[in-house]
C-alpha cells in the first residue's frame, strides 16, 4: 500500500496526480495553498505559536503530534528530510481539517497528495528553504540547486556540483527538484 502513497511518486505522477484529480475532491485545500502559501513570516508565526521538531527513531518519515510538535525520522538526509519538514510544516498552517491523512482512505490520500505537492513547490524556494531549516535548527544540507542556492552565500568551501559549472538543463527540469 505505501508504494501506492503519494509521497512516493515522482514530481511527475505526484503533479498529473494533483492537478488532474486531488484538485477538484479537496478543492478546499488546494485554493488554500495558493491564498495563504508558505512564507517565512507563516514559519515565525507557526514558531511563535508553539510549533516545534523533534528527531527521533521513527518508521515512517515524520508526524505531526497535536499540531504542533513535528516528529522527523532521524536517519532521514538531504531532499527526504527537507520535504518531510515541509510537508508536516504545511499539516501544521493548513490545520486538522486537512491532517488526516494517516488512515488510508481515499480522502487521506488525496490530502497527502496535495499537501506532499505544496511541500515539494515550497522546498524548491531557496528562501524559504533557507528560513525554514535554520528556523528549525537543522543542519545545512545541499543536494540539489534549490539547496544550492538558499546557502552558497555562506561560502563552505566545497560545493563543487556540475550545475555549478555552467551545465545546469538538466537539474533545471522541476521533475529533478522535486522527486
Ligand atoms: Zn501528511
């Protein structure tokens, strides 16, 4: 059945799924993600009002406990682990009506479809990524261009990706930022 989850598809399956379905059964949802989108005035809001993370061992990637505590699988890195802090992030501003998304029905996976592609959308903003990371106190972690681009004003030294060196189509196409 997880196969099946959305957050496992790839950007591609995970975007015809949303726009082609998820869209119109969670309208609700789908408008809010475009009227009220994740800035980072919404994560300082979130931050002021309680939200917080804890890493841990876990099965799954990560929860949202009573609203506001994110519980992240410990062992997750790079891209799993940002997507994973974005998505319980978005259960967190979007509210219960739209968490319920852990007991495998159909109404459960058309939310965590949505949710899980607002999550990838956001994580692809360097700013945001950014704000978002520090705010949480997590490790820096650079995997891919977004990532690239929300630290390499911090000068690290290595980061010797081929994007960086001029040969950027191919981690340009959105499917390669958010797989
Ligand atoms: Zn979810």
């Amino acid at each position: 059945m997880m196969e099946d989850w959305p957050c496992g598809y790839n950007w591609e399956k995970l975007d015809n799924y949303v726009l082609n379905h998820a869209n119109k059964v969670n309208p609700l949802l789908f408008s809010l993600i475009s009227k009220k989108p994740l800035t980072n005035q919404s994560i300082d809001e979130l931050i002021r009002n309680g939200l917080r993370l804890e890493s841990m061992k876990l099965e799954s990637y990560g929860h949202l406990l009573g609203g506001r505590v994110i519980i992240l699988r410990e062992s997750l890195k790079g891209y799993e682990r940002d997507k994973t802090v974005f998505h319980e992030v978005l259960h967190a501003l979007y509210g219960v009506k739209v968490s319920k998304d852990c007991f495998g029905d159909r109404i459960a996976k058309e939310n965590n479809a949505l949710v899980e592609w607002a999550a990838r959308r956001f994580r692809a903003q360097p700013n945001l990524l950014r704000h978002t990371i520090k705010s949480f106190g997590l490790e820096i972690e650079v995997y891919d261009l977004a990532s690239y681009y929300a630290y390499n004003h911090l000068q690290q030294g290595q980061l010797q990706f081929p994007f960086v060196n001029g040969k950027l189509a191919p981690y340009l196409s959105i499917g390669n930022l958010m797989d």
